[in-house]
C-alpha cells in the first residue's frame, strides 16, 4: 500500500510539475553529477538571486520527489497523507501563478539506475551542470559499475535544448565522456587543465585560517574570488560553474565573486569553525564518498598550525563491493595527513588498517562505535593550535562530534547539519 501511494503521489507531482513548466516555461539549470552537487547549485543560486527571479532545490531535494516539489515551490510531505493531500491541491494553481520564477536552479540525484532518465522526462534544462565524479562513486551500490553511474548522470546532458549550454569539469576525465552526448555548446571550468572559466594559485589565507582564495581566469581577465569560512579546492569547485552560469547569463565576473563572497556559507562542507580550547574544526560532516575525504583529508595536509591535525572519519556508505578498498585507501591518506586518527563506526575499522599499514603508530588511532563515543573521547584532548577535521555519511551523524567540539560563540543551529527536530531521534 505504501508503494503505491508513493507512486500516485509520484505520479501527480510530476503531471502538475508538467503543467507548471509548460504554462511559465522558466529558465532551468540542471545540477548533476557525483559530488558537489548541493554546494555547486547553492553557489549559482547566490550569483544569480540579485538579478533574477530565481527558485532553488531546497537542501538536497533532487530526487523524483524533490525536483517537481521544487518546480512546484513545495517542502516534502514525509511520511503524513494529509500534508501530501495539501500540496497536491495546491500544486494545481501553481500553473496559474503570475509571479513564478523566471529561472529555476534544480539538483538532481540518482540513487538507482533510471532515476535521471526518469526526471528528464519532465523537463529539458537550458544549462546542464556536471560537477565531479570520484574513481569510486558515491551510490555505486545499485549500479552495475561506475561506468553505469557516468551513464546515467549523462542522461541529463542529452536532454539539453539544442541552443543549450553544457558546463563541465576538464579537470575530470569522466566529464569528458559525456562531451558527445550533446551538440550544444560546451563551456569548461577546472583548476588544474585550461579551461573557459579556471580557478589558479588556489591558497588558504589567514592566521589563524579564515578561507580560502583564487585568481579567476576567463576571457583574458583575471578576477580575484574570497571564500570566506570554507578552505580547500571543494568550494572553489563549487563556485566555478556559478562563475560559469554567471558569464552566460552575462553577470560581471566582479559582481559574481562579490555574491560568492558574501552567500551564505554551506553547512558540514569544509566549513570552517572556532573549536573548543582554541581549536579550529573542519566541518565536512554532511556526508562522505571516497573522493571527497581524500579531498578533505589532503586539505588538512596542507594547513599549517602550531597544534595536531586530527582526522575523524565515519563510515562511508552505499559503496557495495569497493567498500573495503575505499575505506583502506582512505586509511593510507590519513596516515600522511594527520597526527591523530579517530574512526567511527564498524567500516572503519577498515580504515585503521589501512592507517596503521600507511606508518600511523598505533597509539594514535582509536575506534570509536558511534559518533557521539568519539565526541566524548575527543573533548578531553582538543587544545589550542589543533585542527580536527570531521567526515562522514550522513547516517554516521558525524556533526554531533562538531556540535560537542564547537566553541561557545557558535550557535549550532546557526551552523552545523542535521539540526531540525525531524533528525533528534534518528
């Protein structure tokens, strides 16, 4: 019964989402690929919000459901009847809306072979967005192999319009791929190959850190980009297909960067935050494929502190047979990246393997059950000069380790993941 209901509700949301689409015909900017995706759609959002009337996925709503509750301005319904009963109802007048959006900014997921074939059935993007994959994707457990992942993300770069514009990472080889999917243009960002829009000399600044900063390279010019709060090269991956959007949409590259600098920062995605004792904490607790910790862990690498580095990793999820080879290899990259290693939850135990045969001693790994046992652990060693840096999929609730560890002057409702009441007793 609960499958067919989910069906039916599926079903309408997507012949109302039809009908919306149809009757405004917005601008649509489709966000895919295997990571980045929420921070990168966040980032276009914030280049565009001052100049157009502009709706975006809410949080990572890009799923089947997500997408036409966005194109239909609409919070999920969980698990109650009668509030889906509601939106569908109010879903029917949306077509009749003369102040919709010009332009929509969509996320969209795939968890499962077909699920964005499926969405592009209800919608043609005028941009298609393809961030990053990972040499073992994120969600490769219900597909074949990761060929069949790039497969299935490359459905939404073949239903661009045909004076579409497809903007890809050259910085990854799996992007490429998807190059002949489409006769529409193509537009490339990347940091480390030559690219339409490319990010150089990416560095962190400030003592003790504050963000991060690159010079801009497009058209000949060079512009300077501040983000604030965030370090690494994963919010400057993030903030170049903004920068992209931005030059097609003909926003001036100084405009554009001043947004960036300003927007909201992301929550649990290399968010810098002041820890207790005088720590700094590197919060990338919002959820964790292979490709990103290493990210992660080869940024703490390069910070420069007076303290320890300390790694505290979570399990990583829904990676079927490469579970035990991605937990090793990220094992050997801590060694090299931190002093101290905390890992969280019975995966990891895989991890400190491969730790310990990278040359971390012994005496500085420890395992901890659950996410709040490290917390625990962890408050009684935090001093001044160190800096933890947090990761873990979502189910592992890593951002309670950060809410243990956060200073006093942070609010952690103003900050952290995973906040509102539906998450207290999961």
């Amino acid at each position: 019964m609960k499958s067919f209901f989910k069906s039916l509700v599926v079903r309408l949301l997507t012949w109302e989402a039809k009908l919306v689409l149809a009757r405004h015909k917005p601008f649509i900017i489709g966000v895919t690929g295997n990571l980045g995706k929420t921070s990168t759609k966040d980032a276009i959002y914030a280049v565009m919000k001052d100049h157009f009337h502009v709706r975006r996925s809410e949080k990572s709503l890009n799923s089947e459901f997500g997408v036409p509750l966005t194109i239909l301005g609409e919070k999920s319904g969980w698990n109650n009847p009668f509030a889906w009963a509601v939106i569908l109802v109010r879903g029917l007048f949306v077509a009749f809306d003369e102040k919709y959006p010009t332009h929509l900014v969509l996320e969209i997921g795939a968890d499962r072979p077909g699920d964005i074939k499926r969405i592009t059935s209800l919608l043609n993007p005028d941009i298609t967005v393809v961030t990053q994959f990972g040499q073992i994707p994120v969600h490769i457990e219900f597909f074949e192999n990761r060929d069949a992942v790039v497969t299935e993300k490359g459905y939404l770069v073949e239903a661009l319009k045909a004076d579409g514009v497809f903007i890809y990472n050259a910085d990854d080889h799996d992007a490429d791929k998807l190059l002949s999917k489409t006769e529409a243009r193509k537009v490339s960002i990347g940091i480390h190959e030559k690219a339409d829009v490319q990010a150089t000399k990416v560095r962190m600044y400030g003592h003790p850190l504050e963000g991060t900063e690159a010079d801009i390279v497009a058209d000949g010019a060079v512009t300077h980009l501040v983000l604030p709060e965030v370090i690494g090269k994963s919010p400057v991956y993030a903030a170049l297909p903004a920068l992209a959007v931005a030059r097609e949409l003909v926003i001036p590259f100084e405009i554009a960067c001043a947004s960036l600098r300003d927007a909201d920062k992301p929550r649990g995605r290399m968010r810098l935050l002041q820890g207790m004792n005088g720590s700094i904490i590197i919060d990338d607790s919002y959820n964790a494929s292979p490709k990103a910790t290493e990210h992660g862990l080869k940024t703490l690498s390069e910070t420069d502190t007076k303290g320890r580095k300390i790694a505290v990793l979570g399990d990583m999820l829904e990676l079927g047979e490469y579970t035990h080879e991605a937990h090793y290899h990220i094992g050997q990259i801590a060694a090299k990246s931190a002093h101290k290693l905390y890992a969280v939850g019975i995966r990891s135990r895989v991890t400190v393997d491969g730790a310990l045969d990278g040359g971390m001693l012994d005496e500085n790994i420890m395992t901890c059950d659950t996410s709040i046992d490290a917390g625990k652990e962890l408050v009684q060693v935090v001093g001044e000069g160190d800096i933890i840096y947090v990761k873990g999929s979502q189910s592992m609730r890593m951002e309670r380790i950060v809410k243990m560890l956060l200073a006093e002057s942070h609010d952690p409702k103003s900050v952290l993941v995973r906040q509102e009441k539906a998450w207290e007793n999961r």
